[in-house]
C-alpha cells in the first residue's frame, strides 16, 4: 500500500473535485442538478478528461448515465467478455444540495483507478454516474439504475414533470434516444455494484468512526396527498363555514409528526408543500404534500403508512374536505450482499479502523442494483448528519481512509476468483 | 324610470361583458390576471370601445389605471372645473377567479353611462378600473386606489414580485412613465366615490335580499411569517434531531384556525405556504406563510394578531426553530360616508327592496379612497357566498335592481348640490 501522504493527496484532490462539480447548477446561488438538466451537460464534460487519460472512454448511456470502463487485464480481456465490476453513485442532487450526496462515489470511483496507476486487475471496473436518484424532477427515483436493472417501462417514460415535460422528452431534448435505453442494461459479465456514499446521518460521528459497512437499507414509501377544500374570500368567509384544505393538511402534518416520534426508528416526512391557489387572501382550496416515511422493518413501514393515510381520511371527512392519495414509490428494505460486506468489513478492518456495520436510512441506487447484481455500500461519516444542505461536507482523513480501502478491497476481490467468474456463470 | 325589463336587457349585457373580461388572463385554463400583466392590456383594449361612443375618452394613468371622464351638463361644464363623481372598482383579479369581483363594480359604472342615454347632469362622473386591488403579484394591495390619494412613494416602487421585478420595472415594461404616478392623483373637482361590488359572503343570500348599503369596512391586517430551521435528509434524520420548519408551522395553521374560531366576528386565513427547498426527501429548512386576519373592530384585530404572532414564536423556541414575521398590511376599520350611505338606502328603498346596512369582511378600494374623499359601497348578493373560485355569481335580477338603484342615486345626487359642492369648497 502506498504511504499515508499519498492518500491524503489524492483525498484532497477528491474534495476539490466534488467542490467543482458543484458550480454546475441550475441555480445561480445554490446547487440543484435534476435529471438530465443542463448543469449535469457540464458535469460530463468536467469529468471526462479526468478519466480517458487512464485508459477509460466515457460514454452517456440513454438515460443520461455516465458510464466509463477500464478494462481488466490481459490474460482475461482475451476472454469474450472479462468480469466487471460497477463502482459508481449518483450525479444529480436535491435542491439547495450539498457537494458531496451521490457526487463523492462517483468522484471516489475516479480516484481508485487513479490511484491503481495503470494496473490492470482480472476484472475490468466500471464507473458509472447515475443521471437521476433524487426523485426531484419527476418525483420517481432511481431512474438511472432502473434502466440499468430494465426496470424503466414505456409508461415511465410518459410521466412528465410540474411543467409538462415527459422523461421521454426530456431524454430526447437532452440529444439522447429513448429508442436506446435496453442497450443500458447490466449484462452478464457484471459481477458486482460497489457504491461509497456519505452517511448523510449522525450515526458514525457518534460512534468516532470514519466509514461503515451498509448491510441493508431502509424501505421507504413516497406518496403525494391532496386535500380539497373549497377555495373562497379570506375576508368574508366565517371561520364555520369554511372548507380550508390548508387548515386540514396542517392538522394532518403535526398527526404524522407525531406517529413518527411514537413509532422507534420510524422516520416521516412532509418535505413539500403548495397551496392552491396560493394567494394570502384566499382560502386554500387545495393543499399539494408529500410524505415520506421510512423504516428497516418493512412491515412497521406499511403499517404506519397505512395509519397516517386512515389519519388524513378522519381529518378530511370531519372537516368536509376531501382526500386522493396518489402513490410515488413503495421500496422494500434491501439486504446487501452478505460476501461484499464481509469483504468491506476486512478492508475497513485493514485500514487500522473498527468496522461498523449499520442500516441505511436513505435509499440508494445500491437497492436497485441489488435486484440483479450482489451489492454493497461504504459510507463516510458526515460532520452534524448534515445532507441535502449547503453545509454538508466530509472530512479529508475519511475520504484518505475510503480510499485505503478500496484499494484494499479491489486487491481482495481480485483474490476471490470464485466470487467474480461465479455471477456470470449462474447466469449461463 | 325606465321599464324593469329594459333594466333586465342591461343587466344581461353587464354579465356578458363581465365573463368576456374574465377570459382574458395569465392562465390557459383559469381567471389569473395579476397587477399590468399582459391581458390587462387586452381588458382595456375590450372597454374602450363601451366608452367611447358615450363621450367618455378613455385614458390609463401611470399606475395602469382605466380612466374615463363622462363630462357635467353644459351649464356646469363652463365651470372650471365640474364637480366629479368617480364610480369604479378593480380590475385585476385572484389566481383561479370568478367573472364578477372588482370587474362587475366596472361594468355596472359604464352601464349607468349608458343609462343616461347622453342625458348630462350637474356633475361630470368618472369611471374608474383599478390596475391593482388584490395584492396577489407584490403582496401589496390596493396599488391602483394609493396611486388616487396620494400615497404610492418612491421606496414602494421598488417592492418587487417573486421573479424580482420592481413595480418600478412593472409599470415601465407595461409602457407606463412611473415619474407620472403623481399626476394620478384626485383632483379637487372630485366629490365623492361610489363603488357596486359582490358581497362575496353569504349574508345577503340568508337575508334574501338583493342589495346592501355598506355602512364600514373591517380592519386588516397581512403578514409574511417565516419559520426557519434546517433542511436535512428525511430518510437519515432521526425524529428527535429535527428542526423541521414545515411541521412548526403546520401546528401554527392548527393554532391560528383555533383562535379564530372562539373569538366571534373574526377571521383569520394562512393562504399560502410554501417550503424551502420543497423536495419530498428533504426535510424542509423554511416554511414561508401569509397570515390574513380581519374584525370589525381595530382592537380586537390587532390583539388576535399580537397572540397569533405570540403562538407561532412559542412554537418556534420549543422546537429550536427562528421565526421572521414581516408586516404587509395594517389597515384600520373605515367607515363609509354617512350622507351617501342614507342615499344608498333611499335609493335600494325606490326599488322596492328593503334596505339594509352591514359591514364588508372584505377589503375594498373604497377604503383607501374614503381618505381623500366621501366614499360608500353597494353590495350585490353572492349565491352561496362563493368567491375567489370560477363558480362565483350573480343573479341577473340583482344586477338589474343595482342599475336601478344606480339611477336613482344620480338623480338624488343631482338634486344635492349642497354635497356635490361642499367638498371643493371645503378645499378651498
């Protein structure tokens, strides 16, 4: 392994990178980077020549992913198609967003082939920077990973975003084919997907540490809910006479807030919301949410989600307004696989650090990647739990540590035969 | 007086026009036409031509203001200045609006000019459309009626809307000269206001009464609250380290409607909230509400908003969150002029209706105007009380019994020059 300062460099170099990739934005104080917006043009463009030097061609797959690979070594590029191992996360970012979400595991990814200089394992790795995670634009997660998993049907595609827009114009505007997005597939000689991802929770500060072994993560529901009212004069409406969807929907907010504080490791969230019209001196006639709860136990999860929409309907019926409730995403808890976190647990271990293994709050390309390939996550402690905010950040000796060990790792993985020649040959 | 069927004619044509106003708007689907946005151009544009050919020159004043002057019989018009009557009300309008509130107050003025059939009286009469009543674009009402007494200064011309522009700017792009506002002022010939307006409420309904003398105007009061905490990622934020904004306000909305409910007579309404950054998974880190709170009495209006603004900054210390609260509007009760209010009440009388009096919950440009000069209101019936939404109404009987009421009204004023004089003399 080579010596500490050297890490240190390279970590430093990563920080300046994600810092850079950051500029590119939609907004001009604040980064936001949604799907396959212009911003994310410039991110492609920035991170091309940091990887073709080493000996990786980058290409922008249907969807909007970057996607690079670095081919295995000699003996086995002869054979028709070497195993390949997927390193990536996440290029777009939540409004308002931090440097590091998603950004820092594609950035990492760099770094390990960097950081390889030139050696070649007997697997090629690719890098890939998923074009949407965040859910923000169409309110559907995962769309870059889905269509690696060919979970991205023509109906998706229609879905449109708050100005119209489909997925399916939006790829095409972009100057990328629809048509294409079966070819973005995993195909057989991918053996793994290997994410690193900041904790964007409190945990592995508490606990002094810089990294952690991810072996599940959390299930999560999304909905939208609407509560119609009657829109009327702010002025000469009496209070007993109205049918405020507002009112109603603030009710509805501090019940769910309430169920979640009830409920141990239960998380719920009312992240958005609009009223309609809009106006001061207007009664809201509608109220737009979403609500996001979350939980390692599946069952709890649909359980709460269940009682919270029974909650809305009480509240609703007894003030004269009425519910929809309109389902965004509905994700099982996804174990990661039990070999990789033995592997990353030992890595981790090598690095002179205590491995920790914990569950991820936060849902990550890694569960989608799960359906089809063995997967697994590192992540790196975040300062406060901050995330989804301009003051998230890491520390320089995390990330010096993340890399030790995915230097570790590749050369344990490159050990294991049986582990990367075993996922292709199920499949033939 | 005329036969009751030619009122009934009118009263058609009133509707008519009022519903051909209301297709001209900012939106495709819905009434939307905020402060000089593009159709007002094309409301100006449909009314000229109504006024015209009665000898009524219409201009637009530097604040976009419709003005028209119907001139005073010859023997006054060799005065001077003759003694002016304005009649009028607004003609901007709520997001998702109905055909009647402000635009109707309008229209009825120049069906009275056509009821005269050319006949002059001792007073010119001026009709007036407001650019600016509602407060939707620069969360400022009442800018057309401030521009009339004189009270639009420099340092509010640079209030801007959501995308930045100044009203400066506003009133420059719609092809207006800002340095011309005082030149809108009311001059001294002006001896009275007189605005017909929708009750918006449902009080006339229940009293089965067409018509209304409006006897005083409730105080209002609008703020701007901001809760702010610090947005973070929903799925990794355990309950307990939250600072949600969102659900801090949300028990506020509870709070404020409670409030309002046990103090008699009062209103109070949170039309809009919107949240910072507004992503599903994002916890949010502000929460930006309006607060609209109306009595008929100054003190207990502005106690109930002192104890709302003192609710909301106990909720905010408990849940380590700040609150800004930022003042819109403070406006005292008005009463209406009492020697036009008992006109009014002669006049409703002529029609065979009972008169009666009331108070209007709502805001009116005569309010503002009853600074500078003697002002009252006429209300028309609301079916269901319904308004600020496309299915408020009229019925075309009451609208015939307000031309009729209208007419009388001019004529007892024609035959009071002690009160079409008093009011410039008393300048003098």
């Amino acid at each position: 392994m080579p010596l500490k300062t050297e890490f240190d460099n390279l970590a430093g170099e990563v920080i300046a990178r994600c810092h850079k990739l950051s500029s590119f934005s939609e907004d001009a104080h604040s980064t936001r980077r949604t799907f396959l917006s212009p911003p994310m043009r410039d991110v492609h463009r920035e991170i091309t020549p940091w990887l073709e030097p080493l000996g990786t061609p980058v290409t922008v797959d249907a969807i909007g992913n970057l996607r690079a690979i670095y081919p295995a070594n000699q003996s086995h590029a002869n054979e028709p198609a070497a195993p390949r191992l997927l390193i990536g996360s996440h290029l777009d970012t939540v409004p308002n967003a931090g440097a590091y979400d998603g950004i820092l595991g594609v950035v990492l990814a760099v770094a390990l082939l960097q950081q390889l200089h030139g050696r070649r394992l007997p697997f090629a790795i690719e890098v890939v920077g998923f074009s949407e995670e965040e859910g923000v634009r169409f309110r559907l997660p995962f769309l870059g990973s889905r269509a690696l998993v060919g979970r991205l049907d023509a109906s998706t595609l229609e879905t449109c975003d708050p100005q119209g827009i489909s997925i399916r114009s939006a790829i095409e505007v972009f100057g990328l084919n629809p048509q294409e997005i079966p070819q973005a597939r995993l195909t057989d000689e991918v053996f793994a997907y290997l994410e690193f991802h900041i904790e964007q929770g409190p945990l592995l500060e508490k606990l002094n540490l810089p990294l952690a072994v991810v072996d599940s993560i959390a299930g999560q529901t999304r909905l939208e809910l609407r509560f119609l009212g009657r829109s009327n004069h702010a002025g000469t409406t009496p209070m007993d006479l109205r049918f405020d969807a507002m009112a109603g929907a603030a009710e509805w907010i501090v019940a769910v807030e309430q169920h979640a504080k009830h409920t141990p490791g239960l998380v719920a969230t009312v992240g958005s919301v609009q009223t309609i019209p809009g106006a001061g001196n207007v009664i809201a006639g509608e109220a737009v949410l979403t609500l996001d709860v979350r939980h390692q136990n599946d069952n709890i999860r649909t359980c709460a989600v269940d009682d919270m929409i029974h909650l809305a309907r009480q509240i609703a019926q007894r003030r004269g307004l009425l519910l929809n409730s309109i389902p965004h995403l509905n994700q099982s808890a996804v174990p990661m696989d039990s070999f990789l976190c033995g592997q990353i647990e030992a890595a981790i271990r090598r690095t002179g650090c205590a491995p920790h293994r914990m569950s991820s709050g936060a849902g990550h390309d890694a569960m989608v990647m799960a359906e089809k390939v063995p997967s697994a996550m590192i992540f790196l402690r975040t300062p406060g739990g901050v995330s989804h905010d301009p003051a998230e950040t890491v520390l320089v000796d995390d990330v010096a540590k993340a890399i030790e060990c995915g230097m570790h790792l590749l050369d344990q993985l490159a050990s294991s035969p049986d582990f990367f020649r075993k996922h292709a040959e199920e499949k033939n």
